[in-house]
C-alpha cells in the first residue's frame, strides 16, 4: 500500500468514507504549503549512538543568558560525545503542569528564548518536541474563543450533554471528569482528563485532527527529529466505553505516521501511554505502521523491584519474553522521567501485592503515591513520585555514598545496554536529590523531581571528584561511551537473557547473529555474586581472554569457573581483540 493509499485508508476509517474528499483536498493544500519548508533530510534509523537526554527548557539557569541559550552551552560542555539528542519538555507558553498545559503551540515562551534558541540547539543535538494533542489550556486562545461561541473554536472542545453513565470511563486522576464553564451558548461541561485547567479537545472533529496535522508539520520544520504523542491513548471519547485505545484512536497514529513517511521520513513518532505493556506495544502496529517506539514503561518498577527485592527473577522472565512485532520499531528505554515513574506497565508482571508494597517502599523515602480512580470506585496507585536515585538509595539509613553510587549506575548499566534507545532524565544523569521544597511550594508531587538548577551551582559541584554528581556524572559518562562505541548496543541488535540465579542479571548483545555477543551482568545484591562462567560460551581458539568495557578487568576467561562481581557491580565483557 503507497503512502497516498494509507492516507486515505486512516481517513476513512476514522471519518467514514463521504468524508474522504474533502479531507483529502484540506490536506493536500496543507502539504504542498509545508513541502516548500520541510528540511530535505533523508530517513535513517537508530545506532548505539542514539542516545536522549531529557530535560526542561529552562533546566539549567544561567543570569546572563535565556534559558534554552544556557541550556545549549551547558549539553555543549557536559554531553558532547555521551547523548545525541535532547528530548526537550514543552517549551510553548503554558498555564499550568508545567508546560503541559498549552497556551499557544506555535510559540516559544519569551521566558526560555525562541525558535532561533531552539533551532540553534537542533544543530548538535537531535531534538524531541512534545505533541500535547489531548488538551489545551482553558486560559489559552483557542478555549477562550470557544466560550465566546467563534467558528471554527466553538466545536474544538468535547463538552457532554445531560447526564450521561462515564463510571466505564478510565480515570488517570482522581480529579474530576467534567468542569463547568459558562459560554456564550450557555453552561457548558466540558471533558477534562488531566485537570480543569486542561480542555479535552474533539477529535470527532475532523477540523482539529487537520489543524494538528499541520501543527506537527510546522514542529518537522522548526527542527524536531521526534516527535512525542502525549497522553495519545485518550484521544477518541465514546460515551458507554473505557474511551481509552479505542481503534480510531490508532488509526490516528496511522495518519500521522502515513503523512510523515511520505514528507518527513527521517521523523519518528513516540507514544506515550502510561499502561499495561500489551497496550502499550500496540501503538507499535505492525511494526511498519503506526509509532516508531514506545515508553518501555515496565522497565523503571521492575528494575526497582530487582533492587528492593534482591532478586531479578521477575526481571528476566519479563526480559526474556518481551517481543516487538517487527525490527523496524523499538522500545525508548527510561528509569526516570520529568513524571516520575508509572506503575501501569507493570501490572501483569508484578503482582498488585507486590506493587503495594513497592509504593511502600518508596513512600519511606521521600516519595509520593499517585493514585488513580477505578470504575468500581476503589482507587490504586498509578504513578510514583520521586527522584529515581532516591529511590534506589534513601530508604536504606547508613547506606555509604559508594555503595548508593555503585547501585545507581547499575541500575542505568541495565537501561543503557537493553534493546532499545535510551532516554536518561537531567536529574538522573547529573546525580540530583529529591527536592521536597519544590512540592511544598507548588503544592505538586510531581515537583519532587523537577527542579531546575543554576549553571554555576551544578559546574561547581561537577567539578569537585568525590561530590555525588561527579561521582555520577563520571560513571554516567563511562557507560555512554562503551555504548556508543560498540555496534552490540545498537536498539535493533540480538538480546538474548542469560538465567544464572536470582541475584544476577545477565544478557548477552550482538550485531547480528553470529557475531561477537557482549556479555552484560549486573549484580542486584548487597553482597557478592558469582556468575557462572560456563554460561557464557567464549571460542577457545581466541584464548579466552576477555575485557570489561565499564571497568578495568582483563580477565582468563578459561581459567575461571566462576566470576565474582561484588555487590551492586556491573561487567560488560567481550573477547578481547
């Protein structure tokens, strides 16, 4: 099927086949006026030098300089040669979370820089814009012109008449469903998933799909190389349903990527929805059709649970059975986000009892629980609010700096040498604490790793060896370049997990099969651990002598049967050359 032909195929499916015409014609003067002013870059997949780093607009401040301005000359400094893109948080003009909430989506805001900022950023760095297609902002122009009844505005947003049953409904929030708003038509409810400062918009409108089209177009030409559908598995409402995945709503995704394959090859889309790992992958498609990657949001609490557990069991059973449905396609492998860390991927593969007592666990050090609400009226934990190394690190009093040090980059040495292209949080890469002061003050949980940091504060403290953020930074930086130096680590390599006893986590990488594996082993334990060497088989003809890409261990393979890696140690070893 050409491009064209899927194009009309997602249209049809979405809006019925007498609405195809004019949609076409709508569409087809759209692209011709974006064709002109498109980059002409050729399309190009994912190497092991792919690597994001993600991070506010105005994430490191400098007095003297706009914040995406000061952003750019800190990633010149510090990430040069480590991450080749910066996934970069709304940087539109925003009345509320934190940027989410849209107030113009073709502007920067005057108090990060403007688009001259961010193409200047585009020319080192491959950039990620956020797509916050869900819903914009009640203050913002497009809502306001709705309450005053202005065509085309009036039908943008979904609003809900009578009383309908939405208890079928699924809630991300515990907040409510429907806010009033008074219009020039009269009181109006209007569909409100996230918070009353955020208007669902309706999609059932083909006027707002067109008008998003365009509005992704217009994100190619300032420079994005990805592209983040946010919240995107809530996009299509049907009264009487979860009004969550429904099929238009992939279909959507299909459009979107039909379009981008036939003027913007070289762009890729990433889904971004918080929930079961088979939902989640099925915005994959066919692996030919619909996203190019998707959240691994299953991998921050199971990689947590091997830590808290002392035991990556369920680590490696989940590992070893994830399949994605074509080589074309890949997972955007995190630990932390600017949102914390999502509990839904792993439901399924924790238990609901192990969940609860995850959250526990992180509630006691210094984390926050979000919950959610359930269509029988129970509520259960949804998202968990902390810094990642917190996390990992806090809730054990005593614990020394290097241990806490070492179990954090194992933690990242697992992220870094998965399948997949990695996405590393600011905060994460260099070595930030929870900041409680942020939540008090914004009265937000999601706060608490979201704190935005002077040039000069965070160089100081990178400039000292035994400061917590060089220790990190330091380690942080060892592990990006053995990736990227080594072609086993590319997204679309072989992965093959290795079951050597509860306190081990091991896999093997490769270029393709055949070729020379990379053996990853990551030790989960505060105490030793012994990797069985037979495990691992090395050709003997090339003597068995064997390297740690992260460490300094030229080791006799042969001449072991055994290899202890002490507590919360990481290896990556191949034969040495």
């Amino acid at each position: 099927m050409t491009d064209f032909s899927r194009i009309l195929d997602c249209v049809g499916r979405i809006y019925g086949l007498e609405e195809v015409p004019r949609f076409m014609g709508r569409l087809q003067i759209m692209l011709r006026r974006h064709l002109t002013r498109l980059p002409r870059t050729s399309s190009h997949g994912l190497s092991e030098q792919d690597a994001i780093l993600i991070a506010y607009p105005d994430q490191v401040r400098d007095a003297e300089k706009a914040p995406l301005a000061s952003l750019k000359g800190f990633a010149g400094q510090y990430l040069h040669g480590l991450v080749n893109g910066i996934h970069l948080l709304p940087f539109y003009p925003s009345s509320s979370d934190d940027g989410f909430s849209v107030l113009d989506y073709r502007s920067v805001d005057p108090a990060y820089g403007d688009w001259g900022d961010i193409k200047r950023l585009g020319r080192s760095f491959r950039l990620m814009f956020d797509a916050v297609l869900n819903h914009a902002s009640v203050r913002g122009d497009w809502f306001q012109a709705f309450l005053r009844n202005e065509v085309p505005l009036k039908d943008y947003f979904l609003c809900v008449d009578g009383n309908p049953d939405l208890s079928a409904v699924t809630r991300p929030r515990t907040l409510p469903l429907l806010t009033e708003f008074s219009t020039a038509d009269g009181d109006r409810a209007v569909w409100t998933t996230f918070s009353a400062d955020q208007a669902d918009l309706d999609y059932h409108n083909p006027e707002v799909i067109l008008e998003m089209l365009d509005l992704l177009l217009f994100y190619v030409e300032q420079g994005a190389s990805f592209i983040r559908l946010d919240a995107i598995a809530y996009l299509w409402k049907e009264i009487g349903t979860s009004c969550i995945h429904r099929p238009q709503v992939h279909w959507i995704v299909r459009l979107i990527r039909s379009i981008l394959d036939k003027v913007a090859p070289h762009v890729m889309l990433l889904t971004e929805t918080n929930v079961a790992q088979s939902e989640n992958l099925s915005y994959l498609g066919d692996g030919t059709n619909e996203a190019h990657l998707a959240y691994n949001f299953a991998l921050p609490p199971l990689v947590l649970h091997a830590f808290e557990s002392g035991q990556a069991t369920t680590l490696s059973d989940w590992a070893a059975g994830l399949a994605l449905p074509s080589e074309e396609v890949t997972l955007f492998n995190v630990l932390a986000t600017h949102d914390g860390i999502g509990l839904n991927g792993a439901r399924g593969i924790l238990t609901e009892g192990e969940i609860q007592q995850l959250s526990l666990q992180i509630e006691a050090a210094g984390g926050h629980v979000l919950q959610r609400s359930n269509p029988d009226g129970t509520s259960s934990p949804y998202e968990i609010n902390v810094n990642y190394y917190d996390a990992l690190v806090s809730a054990r009093s005593g614990a020394d700096t290097n241990l806490g040090v070492a179990r954090f980059l194992t933690a990242h040495a697992i992220l870094l040498g998965l399948k997949g292209m990695p996405g590393i949080y600011f905060h994460s890469m260099f070595g930030s604490r929870g900041w409680p002061e942020g939540v008090a003050r914004s009265g937000q949980a999601r706060s608490v790793n979201r704190e935005k940091l002077h040039r000069r504060t965070i160089s100081d403290e990178l400039a000292n060896p035994n400061s917590l953020r060089s220790l990190i930074y330091s380690g942080m930086k060892r592990l990006l370049r053995a990736r990227s130096s080594c072609p086993a680590f590319a997204p679309h390599a072989q992965q093959r997990i290795l079951r050597v006893g509860p306190g081990l986590f091991a896999f093997t990488r490769a270029p393709a099969l055949n070729d020379q594996e990379i053996l990853c082993v990551h030790n989960v334990t505060a105490v030793e651990q012994s990797f069985p060497c037979a495990a691992w088989h090395l050709e003997r003809a090339a003597g068995g002598q064997v390297e740690d890409l992260i460490g300094t261990s030229q080791i006799d393979w042969y001449s072991l049967v055994s290899l202890p890696l002490r507590p919360y140690q990481s290896m990556w070893l191949r034969m040495k050359a």
